[in-house]
C-alpha cells in the first residue's frame, strides 16, 4: 500500500513541460541540426581521406573549383 501512495504523490506533483522541452519541438530545430550534423561528418570524412593519403604517400585528389 506504501508503494501505490507514493506513485500516487509522484503523478499528482508532475511538473508542466519545460521551456526547453518546449523549444526542442520546434522541427525546424531538429531539421537544421540534422543538416550541420551531416555537413560536420562530411567534411570530417574528407579530411580523413586526405590525411590518410598523406600517410600512405599517396598522391592527393585532383582540385576542382567550381567554375
């Protein structure tokens, strides 16, 4: 009986959902983070591919610049 009274006592003090709770519900939030998280793993990646050709003395790849 002890147990079901406090779970009771806990439900009923829930606070309401916090500013920040609030703010992360925003999907225009999680769509930017998903978009520099994926820029960040991007460029991440290049660099390993040029650090390890440098390694392996491997010529680097070929510049482009757009034209």
């Amino acid at each position: 009986m002890g147990v079901c009274a406090l779970g009771a006592n806990r439900r009923a003090t829930l606070r309401p959902r916090s500013k920040k709770n609030q703010a992360q519900d925003d999907p225009n939030l999680w769509s930017f983070r998903k978009l520099a998280r994926s820029l960040v793993s991007w460029f991440t990646r290049g660099l390993r591919y040029l650090m390890r050709c440098l390694q392996n003395d491997l010529p680097l790849p070929a510049f482009r610049a757009r034209e």
